[in-house]
C-alpha cells in the first residue's frame, strides 16, 4: 500500500497532540477524486476536534482539515469528465475530514478549480469560508442589496469573507471586532463600521448607526448571552443565523421581541451536510463569485502560513485570537 504524511490527533487536548505521522493514502470511490494536496486551510472546528468536542460525520477520516487545494491525482473519470474535470487539474475542495495530509479524498461535486492566477495557498483559503458564508448569508439569511449585516467576529477567516461578498452585493457591512487593528483590517476591506466589543455595547451601536432600525441579518459564531442583545437590535423581519456556539448553547431572550418584530432565528453547520447539498453551494460559487475571485474584487486573507509539520504552532496562534484571516499549511512535494 503507498503511504503518506499526515496529521494525526494523537489524543484529545492542547495543540501538542497533533503529531506528524504515516498513513496510508486513500484511495477514490464512486463520484470522489484524489487529491495531491498542496495545501489546506485551518479552521475552528479543527481546533473543537483536536479538544475532542466536534465528532466526526460516520465515514469521515479522523484526520482533521476541512479543505485542500492540489491536483487531481486519479478517480472516478466518468464523474469527473461529467464535471468537466480530469486527472491533472488544479482544483479546491470542501472535505468533511482528511484535509491535514499529503493526499485527500475530495467528492468531485464539491471541487473547483483554482480561480486563475491563484496560488495553491490562496485557492486552499477558499472552501470552508466561502461555502459558509454563502450558504448562511444568502441562502439562509437571505441577505439583499441596500440592507444591513451584522457580523460578530469580523476579522476571522468567516469575517473577512462575510465583509467581502457582502459589500459585492450591495449591503452594509457593521462588524464587530476586539482591537483597533482588527477594526483597521476590516474597514479596509470594505466594512462601513466597527464595534469594539470589549468597550462598546454591539446591541446600542448597531441601533445608533442604522438610526434606530437594527440590521436586517446578523452572522453569529459566539450565541450564547449574545442572542438576547442581537434580538435586540434586529430589524423588523430580521434574520439571525447562529453558526458556531463559542459563547455556550445557553440563551435567553425576549421572546416577545421575535413575535413582535417576525423575526427568523436560524442556524446550520455545513460538515455532516449532504454531498448534493454543498454541490449547489460549489455551483453557486462557481456562478457568483469565481468571477469576481478572478477579477480581484474578492480574495481571501491570509494571515500566516505554517509548513504541515507546524500544525501545532499554528492551531495555537488560532486559539490566540491574535490572527486577521486565514491561517494555512503547506505540503513539501
């Protein structure tokens, strides 16, 4: 059997328990590719499954990593032609498990291409936040021309994107961010306003600064004690869609407040989803926003880049908070 390098959580705990290993590589099934990875992207549900608080989907490799960037080394041919793909070719994938490694199985409707001019590094920042971000501001969100977002955590990888594809379509952008640095980045990527969140009540300034109508759709990854203030300042009709929980499940609210304003109080996780399911967010990717990756009007931000080896340092600097972006690592040939 043909091995390769990977990263492996040897137990539960800090970032000293990702460890170098060798595996054997995976092989392709029906309707999948496989993948020489370049690089892959860090993400938080790496760091909850490094702690051992995020199971992996049943099937999913217990290598973590939920998206690469590389070239299609072998698979279902049939498939990939029907995708207009084939063996050779640059592609980024969304993968459930498997991605901190030197080779990954990817199923082909959730590849891309690389945009063109795009670095292995730039295409593997892609997956995880653009597919979230689609699928929880537009689809769930619904998010339109001239309305307002709220954007808790703007300077996280999922922040910087919301910021991006946000002002693409003509919405307003308020996000809310720990530092004046972190409140520069942003700003510089387009969003119209920045909380400091440590100092500032969100909830009073998103009031303030839409002149009392609150946003039509906040983004959340912290919930817990925060959903009753976003209750607060959502417009009538608003949209709130919780993703990630990093201030705790537990939150009580005015439910009054959801009654009398209609609001919509939503949330996903895009992991266990269906291959169908993430194969229309690809599409809509492809359609919507591939050309604007092209034309430089969106990119993703890359905060550091860490060799594969350095797994650990760089789930450290993630859970520093410290980052602006994306945090990346990359396989040697």
């Amino acid at each position: 059997m043909l091995s390769m390098q990977a990263i492996e959580i040897v137990q539960p705990g800090a970032p000293e328990v990702l460890q170098l290993t060798t595996r054997e590589r995976p092989v392709a099934g029906s309707g999948e590719v496989l993948v020489k990875v370049s690089a892959s992207g860090v993400n938080r549900p790496d760091v909850l499954q490094r702690k051992g608080l995020y199971p992996m989907p049943p099937g999913v490799s217990d290598i973590p990593g939920l998206e690469i960037a590389g070239t299609i080394d072998s698979g279902d041919e049939v498939a990939m032609a029907a995708a207009g793909l084939k063996i050779g070719d640059a592609v980024c994938a969304l993968v459930a498990g498997g991605g901190y490694a030197q080779w990954c199985v990817a199923p082909i409707g959730q590849c891309l291409p690389f945009p063109k001019g795009f670095s292995a590094v730039q295409a593997a920042a892609i997956p995880e936040t653009f597919f979230t971000v689609w699928s929880n501001v537009f689809d769930r969100g619904r998010l339109a021309a001239g309305e307002t977002l709220l954007i808790q955590g703007g300077s996280s990888g999922i922040g910087v994107t919301a910021i991006q594809l946000a002002k693409a379509v003509g919405a307003q952008v308020i996000v809310t961010v720990g530092s004046q640095a972190k409140a520069k980045a942003c700003l510089d990527l387009g969003a119209d306003h920045a909380i400091l969140y440590r100092s500032q009540d969100f909830s009073s300034e998103v009031k303030r600064l839409t002149d009392g109508r609150g946003a039509d759709v906040i983004l959340d990854m912290v919930a817990g004690e925060y959903v009753a203030r976003e209750v607060e300042c959502l417009a009538e009709d608003g949209r709130l869609v919780i993703i990630a929980v990093q201030g705790g499940v537990d939150a009580n609210f005015n439910a009054g407040l959801v009654l009398r304003k209609r609001l919509h109080i939503t949330g996903s996780t895009l992991r266990p989803r269906s291959v169908a399911f993430k194969a229309e967010i690809a599409n809509a990717l492809k359609t919507h926003v591939w050309p604007d990756l092209e034309a430089g009007k969106v990119f993703p931000v890359i905060h550091q880049t860490f060799d594969a080896s350095q797994a650990a340092q760089a789930h450290a600097l993630m859970e520093s908070n410290a980052h602006i972006g994306k945090i990346m690592l990359t396989w040697a040939d």
